[in-house]
C-alpha cells in the first residue's frame, strides 16, 4: 500500500498489542454496565458552526488534512463572558454533534481501508452518539463570535463545550 502521508490514512492503526486478559476469577469481579435501559441525557448546544463545508463529501476526513480553512463559531446570546481569556490559548477543543448522521453499525471498513473494524477503533462521524472532536486553531474571538482555523466541522453543526487546547495535558509525546 502506498502511503503518502500518515495523517491522510485512518488505516495506518497502531500494531496490536496484547493487552492484559483477567482471569476467570478476576472476571467474575469486573465492574458491570448499570445504568438503566431508557438512560438518556439532554444535551443543549452552545453554538453553532458556520463553515464553508455544506456536504460531508467537501470536508476533510480529519481536520488537520489538507489547507486550513477558517469557520467561525457562534455562541448562544448571553454566553459572551464565558469567552473571557480564551483569546490566551492558541487551540481550543471543539466539541460538536454530527448533525447528519446516517444511524451507525458495530463494524464498518474504513476509507482506504479493506478490513472490517470495530466502530471504537475507527474515527467514523457515525456512531451511536455522533460527536465530533477537533482540536482549533485559535484566531480570534469577538463577543460572541469564535474564529477558527483547521476545521472539519459541516456548516450548522451543534457545538456542545468548548475547552482551551493544553499541550501539556493534552498532548502524548511519543503517542
């Protein structure tokens, strides 16, 4: 396979490693999932994304592909003051909700890709609670008006939280 830059391919995974198994005891141990079969969670947007991808088929697959493009995000009136002293940090985390979601499934193959994953170890946009994630470059900020850099974000996608990028919490040297 030719590979012509390794952030352009969602199938360059890391090699498998043998993570550690529990014992048949242990396992009778292990914490099981329980919350409630109707558990859901309200989720009440932030802001809004104005970018100039309309389809998915015109955004990049990441955001850090290709040309950087700027989008700005728009924030709920009254949310000016919760902005204050983000303008310090060079990226911010942008977290957003795939408004055009198709349903998922629990394994699909990749682009550029010929084998079948689990959906955990993919990036798909679609998964059973479709958020987005992208770290943003910061370009500036006014009122309520968050300008942006190395977006992959549709134009209309719910932004949910935004929290300032810090390289050191945020980035794994070595990862």
């Amino acid at each position: 396979m030719d590979v012509e830059s390794p952030a352009e391919h969602e199938t360059l995974l890391p090699m498998p490693r043998r993570l550690q198994r529990p014992s048949p005891a242990e396992r009778r141990q292990l914490p099981r999932y329980d919350l409630p079969d109707d558990a859901a969670y309200v989720l009440k947007p932030i802001g809004v994304v104005r970018s100039p991808y309309v389809w998915r088929e015109e955004a990049p697959r990441q955001a850090t592909i290709g040309e950087p493009v700027e989008a700005v995000i728009v924030l709920r009136p009254g949310l000016q003051n919760a902005v204050k002293d983000l303008e310090g940090f060079d990226r911010i985390w942008a977290l957003g909700w795939c408004h055009h979601s198709k349903g998922w499934r629990q394994q699909i193959v990749p682009p550029r890709d010929r084998t079948k994953r689990g959906l955990f170890a993919t990036r798909a946009p679609d998964r059973p609670n479709p958020l987005i994630l992208s770290a943003l470059d910061l370009v500036s900020v006014f009122g309520t008006r968050i300008t942006v850099r190395g977006c992959d974000f549709l134009d209309g996608t719910p932004i949910l939280d935004l929290k300032p990028y810090i390289p050191a919490y945020d980035a794994f040297h070595g990862a």
